[in-house]
DNA sequence: GTTGAAAGGTTATTACG
DNA sequence: CGTAATAACCTTTCAAC
C-alpha cells in the first residue's frame, strides 16, 4: 500500500469524478504545478493505485434498460467449483460485476440485460443447467441511485 | 437511445477498457482514421452514451481493504422516506454503489472499509440509528470476481 | 450525411535547474 | 518541486465522397 500524501488524494479524488481534466486543470485545483500533477499521476499509475482509466457508458443508451442483482448459492463450496464459477463470470460480458461473499450466498451478481426474456435465457444458462447452483434470489433494479467505483479520499476514518 | 453503428460498438468496446488509447490507436484498431474516431467520440460524449471518463482507484492501495454488500430493508415503502434514504446514500463517501430494487429487500448497496470497527460505526449511524430501517444484512466480499462499469457491446440478442 | 488529410493550438512528456 | 523545451495529441477546417 502506497502512502500517499494530501495531494496526490486530491489529485485521486479529482481524477475519480473526471479523468480528462488536463495536468494544468488539476494543478490549478490542488495547487501544484501541471508537470508535478503528471509526474503524481504517473507514479499513481505505476503503483497500481490508479488501475485503470475507463469510460462509462449509459447501459440504458445501448438497448440495456434493465439492472440486476442476484445472490448465488452453489450446492457445495468446493475450491475447484468456485473457481469454475468466477471463471464463468468473469467471461461472460454481461456480467458487470460479481462478488464472492460470506454470508447467506455465495456470490453476488450485478449485470444488464436488454429486457426480461433476455435474462430468463441468461438464469437458464447459468443457473439452472448449472448443477452446482442450488439456488438463486435476483433483484430488479428500479433504481441505480448511485452507481460507481470511486472510493473515498478524505484520511477520516471511516 | 442513439442508433450505433458497427464502429461506435468497437469504439465503446475499446474505451470502456482503456480510455486513455489515443484516436491513432482507435483508428487503427477499428479501421478508421483517428479524426474519424474523435469525431465519433465526441458525439457520443455530447449524446450521453458516454456518461463520464474516470480514473479506478483500487480500494486497498488507499486503505479501504474490506468491501461490503448490504441489504436494506426500510419500514414502509413510502416516497418521501425512500429518497431521504436515497439522498444519504449519494451523499455517503464510503457507498460506492445503492440500488433501488424490488425483491425481498429496498436497497442493496456496495461500500468500502478501513476495517471491522469502522463498518460497525458505519451501520450504527445509518442503520440502527435509523429507525426507517427495519433490517439489513452484511455480505462481506472475500473475492471482488469481476468488478467494472463496463456494458457489453456487441449486438447480440443476450 | 460521412470520410481522410493537413493545419494550427493544446496538452503531455522530458530535461534541467 | 518548478520552468522551459520538445514531442505528441487533439481539434478544426476543408475538399471529396
């Protein structure tokens, strides 16, 4: 874990909401120079603080309306059925994100389908002609209130 | 919803990923001219499709290590109640993430922790202080599987 | 409407103090 | 770290499709 001193958490809380702000923008705001904000960053990057800079895109905008949230539970928690399952899930595209979690399920599961039929195809697939999956609970969502990766900057602790 | 062409899906595709490949290296991947692709891009800024370009800050280089998975449950599903806990929510550093859903819980939310205790203070003050709230259940992430934004682009029916 | 190429302005990047 | 030089890139213009 990288130490990192009160600008390059500005500089990370900045590039968090809007990574195409220019070196000279950012140094205006943290109140550094535009070669010392790219040089933080640079090294951010290096560290792996910074994992990757991406673009969001409006699922809604590509025919993907529809949200899901659904809780996994496999029949036996065996290392080699776990893997199996992140392996599924990491190569399939329309799973935007999955946990593995202690608790009442195993994983967790967000992804987007283009209407419900769509995700029916998908439960069967995955789920129901997969044996290791004894049950399943999913959630619509109504409402993406916040939806994000950006991780807190202030050194509070909470 | 804008109607995408082949070379919007790729561009999409490839800037989801990385968006700090330059119009040259689009162009060449995608078989356009990078004025072309900048064009495009610009387009798909100002029409929404892309809704922001964001740096990814892995949570434990910056001390947030622990990542929970919570399910809300509120007392009455009454408006005003619902976007006071909404607003909270969005205006809440530590949550990454909160969906509105319908199923056997209200919300379902991702945040990050520095630690056990913090997590602890953070549901005393939003859960148990909260009297709207009515239950809730802690996932804690042991495997973060496959975690991004990133919606699929191809144009199959899935 | 679109494209590609060439112009100029801006920004990123490196070298040096 | 900052300043300054260079290199790379973005952005617009324009002719052509």
């Amino acid at each position: 874990m990288a130490d990192l001193d009160a600008f390059d958490r500005k500089l990370l809380a900045l590039v968090q909401e809007n990574a195409r702000l220019t070196a000279e923008q950012l140094g205006e705001r943290v109140g550094l120079s535009a070669s010392a904000c790219h040089r933080r960053l640079r090294r951010l990057r290096e560290a792996g603080v910074i994992e990757a800079e991406i673009a969001v895109v409006a699922p809604e905008t590509v025919g993907r309306s529809l949200t899901m949230i659904v809780e996994v539970s496999l029949e036996r928690e065996h290392p080699h059925i776990i893997d199996a399952f992140k392996r599924s899930m990491r190569a399939t595209p329309e799973v935007m994100q999955c946990y593995y979690v202690t608790g009442d399920a195993d994983f967790i599961i967000i992804l987007t389908a283009r209407d419900m039929k769509s995700y029916e195809r998908f439960t069967q697939r995955f789920f129901f002609d997969n044996p290791q999956v004894r049950k399943f609970r999913t959630f619509v969502v109504m409402d993406r209130t916040k939806v994000g990766l950006g991780v807190p900057m202030d050194d509070r602790d909470d």
